[in-house]
C-alpha cells in the first residue's frame, strides 16, 4: 500500500496505469464514510479507467480507509482537504489532471479546483447539485451526521439517509469517532464568485432520486463552463457504480457534451 505524507499526515493511495502510455490522469476523490477501494474500485471506475487508457489515482481522504485517523474537527476542514489532493499531485509529479469528486469527495475536490485551477484539467462533481450552495444551518442533516456516527445502536437514528450513512460506515469498518470529528470541521460558506472564475470546464452529475443533492444544472450555471446530468432512476448511492454516470462521464472528458444544462441520461 503506497502512502505519503500531507502536513504531517499519513495518506494511503493507489495508482494504476495501463499498459503503455496514458492517455490521461484521473484523480478520484471518494465520498464521506467510503474509501478509495469501496468508492472507486468496487464501483468499476478502476476498470473503466484502464479501459480507457488513463492513469487512475485514488486515495483514502484522511480519516478513512486506510489513512491516518484524526479527532479534532479542525484536522478536517476543507482547505486541509484540498492541500491533501495538492500535495498527492506533488509527491507524484503530476502536472494537469482530471479530477473526479463524489460527494463529500466533490465539495474537496471543487476545493483543489479552486486553490489550484492550473493543476486541473476537468472537474467532475458528483453526487451533488444545487443544494451544495444552500448555507449549511445548525440542525440539517449534516449536523446531525456526527450523532448519527457516535449512536450506540444505529437503529435508534431515525433518519433514513443518516442511517444508510451509519450502515456504510459500519459494513467499512470505518472509525466512526474520526468520521465524527471530520463532518464536525467548520468551513466558510462556499466562494461562489470565485466559482464563477474558474477557468476549468465543470460536469456536475446526480440521479435523478438524489434528493439530497438537488438539481445538478442548478449548481453548474454556478461555473463558466458548467454542465449538469441527472441520471434517471438512480439515487445517492446508486449513481456511482451506473453505466450511465460513466458514459456521462467520459463523453463530458471528450467533448462531446456541448450543450450547456441540456442532457439528461
């Protein structure tokens, strides 16, 4: 298992090429309570990405799967996330890339994006939608997640999402304590303005029964060149693994998305 260090921090990754020479780079930035090995490779991105000849590159956000495991919220604050993807593109001597967030993994993502737009290549949010730019409220669901990691009987959390989220936690075998601290970090509202600056092309992509991510086309006209799917039939944790996010996904990678806010699978 390849590691590096970000800030003192220990950071397990994979990289895979394929035979002969890539064609691409894509860095996969898993979603909250998952890991490299359960967002990426269970789900076919792995073998989809070496299909198409480019460079996978993953790893497991600090505070899961296999990387260093922190308790105090501050550890886990968004511009900390962000030096993480940054400082895995150094130790690797990455240039530009593609980049490829789902969701909790999309808001660090679209964080690298915005501290270093000439290191990406494509952004690939997903998972999220217009709600991402809603201010987060003291007692959403969000709040309620660090409960929800922390409960002694899982069956006592009466939220059905937050209850999938424990679940998934617990079949990971996930440190729940270091998943509590890490949805408890506080961050400034996102820069939309600066959102609205990036000189990168953006595809936000969501099923369609997501409810907690909203519409995807509301938050790509938040970028120049936003675009937004909705997978039809899928939800939050059905989207990932979909041949559909896929083709979505590669089709947006060569061009073939044209037309803004107009596509839905």
């Amino acid at each position: 298992m390849p590691t590096f260090f970000s800030r003192g921090v220990e950071i397990a990754f994979d990289d895979h090429s394929p035979q002969g020479e890539a064609e691409r780079t894509m860095v996969l930035v898993h979603g909250f309570t998952s890991n490299r090995k359960e967002g990426w490779r269970r789900t076919g991105w792995y073998a989809a990405l070496e299909r198409r000849r480019a460079r996978c590159v993953a790893l497991d956000q600090r505070g899961h799967g296999e990387s260093q495991k922190l308790y105090e919220p501050q550890a886990y604050q968004r511009d900390v996330l962000a030096g993480d993807i940054i400082a895995l593109l150094d130790h690797l001597e990455l240039g530009q890339v593609d980049l490829f967030g789902y969701s909790m993994g999309a808001r660090t993502a679209l964080a690298a994006a915005l501290a270093a737009p000439d290191r990406i290549g494509n952004l690939i949010l997903g998972g999220v939608g217009e709600r991402l730019l809603e201010p987060r409220t003291p007692g959403s669901p969000v709040d309620a997640m660090a409960q929800a990691m922390l409960a002694e009987d899982p069956e006592t959390i009466s939220h059905p999402m937050l209850r999938s989220f424990r679940h998934f936690a617990d079949e990971q075998g996930e440190d729940r304590r270091a998943l509590a601290a890490f949805v408890r970090a506080e961050n400034p509202p996102l820069d939309v303005e600066a959102m609205g600056r990036l000189p990168v092309p953006v595809l936000v992509i969501a099923g369609q029964r997501d409810e907690g991510a909203g519409d995807p086309d509301g938050l790509a006209r938040a970028f120049p060149e936003g675009r937004g799917i909705t997978v039809v039939g899928c939800d939050h944790f059905s989207a990932i693994p979909h041949a559909l996010t896929k083709a979505a996904v590669f089709d947006f990678l060569d061009g073939m998305l044209d037309d803004p806010f107009a596509d839905r699978f």
